[in-house]
C-alpha cells in the first residue's frame, strides 16, 4: 500500500507540474478554459495590451448598421464599431501610447463569446446582447443600443406576426437569442421548420430565395439586411416583439480596469451629446454599401438608456 500511494504521489507531483487535473478526486470544472482564462485575467488587458502595442477588435461582417463591411475588405464600419474607436482613443491616453495599433478580428455569433473569453479579442462591439448566461462567461460595457426580436417577411406573405408562423419555415441565425427564443417556443407556435443560418446575410438569402417564409431577428438588423434588397419596399418588419434586448459591447470576464476604460469612453460620447450625431450618422443617413436610409428614429428606451446609462441586460 505505502509503496502505491507512493507512486500516486510521485505521478500526482509530476502532473502537477504539467498542469494536469487527472489526479484530483473532484469533479473538473465545466469551463475547460476557466484555468487559461484566469491566468489571462490576472495579467489584465491593459497590460496586454501596452507589452504588444496592439489593441484586438472582434468586428461582425453583415451586422448592419452596427458593425461591418461595407466598401472596403477587412476594415468594418458602424455604429458600434465608431463606439470602439471611441475606447481606442481612450486607451491610447490612458496608456500614453499615441501610436496604438489596431489589429481586427472577424467574429460571428457563434464564436465572438469564446474569443473574447480567452483572450483572442480584447474587445467586441457589434450586436451582442447582454443576457444573464453570457454573464458568467464574458463581462459587457454600459449598454449602447435597445432592440425587439420581430419579423422581417416579404409584404404578400400574409404574416403578420408570430401566431401565423404555423406550418411555415422560420429562419434565424445560429448562435443568437432570438435562435434560443423560437427553439424553445416552435412547438407551442406549430412552426413548421426551423433553419439556422451562418450569419444575417445567409438568414435573410434564404428569405429571399424562397427557403423560409420569414427571417427573425433584433428589429434593427432586420431593417439593415432588407435596406441591401435589390427591392427593399418588397419586404416588410412586422410582429410585436417577444423579447427586449440591450447590446453592449463584450471584454474578458474579472478586467475591472480595462470595463473601467471601456465604460467611460462610451459614457463620454453620450454625456458629450456626440451620440447624437453619431445615430444620425448610421440610423438616419444613407449608408454604405447601398446608400439606404434605414429610417431608424431612436426609442425612448435608447434615450433613457443614454441618459442613465448601465451594464445590465435589461
């Protein structure tokens, strides 16, 4: 027996040494990377950021007006993505580092939350909700936008809201609230198929093509997909919306200092009155690729939420 327990010990010591967990009598902890992401956490971003001279967005391709490309390959515009070059100037006083650089980092809906999680982006402004789940994960800035899951559907398709889904193909994009929403209530709504598409431009193409009878998603890009129609008066937002949403931008979980920075650079832009022109900019001006109004007016849910701005999600 001493000399077994021996062993274990010699062999437990070893694994220790490699960062191994096989000898431990508890349980492993869910987050495989919880380990990874601590150590990363305790250098803190900002530190990261001043040793590599760099700063690491994570930018969405098809999430208009918030973030994506529109003219040019690889450098993203939009509201949020304006909202982030708000905190790099923040950074670069703060860090006495006027030459930061600025490296992009194309996320999507399923994978922004890892990333950002472990350290491969630093920062993610696009259209990423602050919900109660993503919280153990990831933390979020002050909110800077309000949304409503609805409908965007072509005008003679006859729906008009979510009762008239039954028997019909909804389409959503994977990785979304809006895709956990319509998964847990399909049956109650009698939908006939639900498709999961890569991104909002594969979700609102398959609209288009005939694939699903209607695409759902947060209100405001469901206006930024059908403003890139070739017929934008074909389609239609409709439908009383389920669920309220607060986007905000993501960092990595435990970084007080660097949320500190985040935080007080978009609270800057609001209390300056600079937000102002900044919706007016992406909500109510032609905008790139097409030049399409989205005639967007902001809510007074985005006014108090300028006004009193905060990071939970509702």
């Amino acid at each position: 027996m001493t000399s077994k327990r021996t062993l274990t010990s010699l062999f437990c010591a070893s694994a220790f040494m490699l960062g191994l967990s096989a000898c431990s009598d508890n349980k492993a902890p869910a987050d495989a990377n919880s380990n990874t992401n601590a150590a990363a956490s305790s250098s803190g971003t900002l530190e990261k950021i001043k040793k590599s001279g760099t700063i690491v967005l994570g930018y969405r391709d098809s999430s208009i007006p918030f973030s994506y490309i529109a003219d040019t390959p690889n450098q993203p515009v939009g509201y949020a993505h304006d909202l982030q070059l708000k905190v790099v100037e923040a950074l670069k006083q703060k860090l006495e580092m006027p030459d930061l650089k600025i490296r992009y980092n194309l996320v999507t809906s399923q994978n922004r939350i890892p990333l950002v999680s472990n350290g491969t982006v630093d920062l993610e402004c696009g259209s990423t909700t602050n919900n109660q789940e993503r919280q153990q994960q990831v933390a979020f800035s002050v909110g800077f936008f309000q949304v409503g899951s609805r409908l965007l559907t072509a005008k003679d398709s006859g729906i008009q809201d979510f009762a008239d889904l039954k028997g019909k193909k909804l389409v959503t994009t994977a990785g979304t609230t809006s895709e956990r929403y319509i998964r847990q209530h399909e049956k109650e709504l009698g939908i006939g198929e639900i498709i999961s598409a890569k991104d909002h431009a594969e979700s609102f193409l398959m609209l288009q093509s005939g694939r699903a009878a209607a695409f759902m998603m947060d209100d405001i890009l469901l206006a930024g997909e059908k403003s890139k129609a070739t017929d934008p008066d074909k389609w239609v937002i409709v439908g009383t919306a389920p669920i309220q949403e607060i986007y905000g931008c993501m960092l990595r979980k435990g970084d007080t200092e660097f949320k500190q920075v985040v935080d007080d650079a978009i609270k800057a832009t609001y209390s300056s009155g600079e937000i102002n022109q900044m919706y007016n900019k992406w909500f109510q001006q032609p905008i790139p690729p097409k030049n399409i109004n989205l005639n967007f007016e902001m809510s007074d849910q985005l006014k108090d939420l300028i006004a009193n701005p905060h990071d939970r999600d509702q």
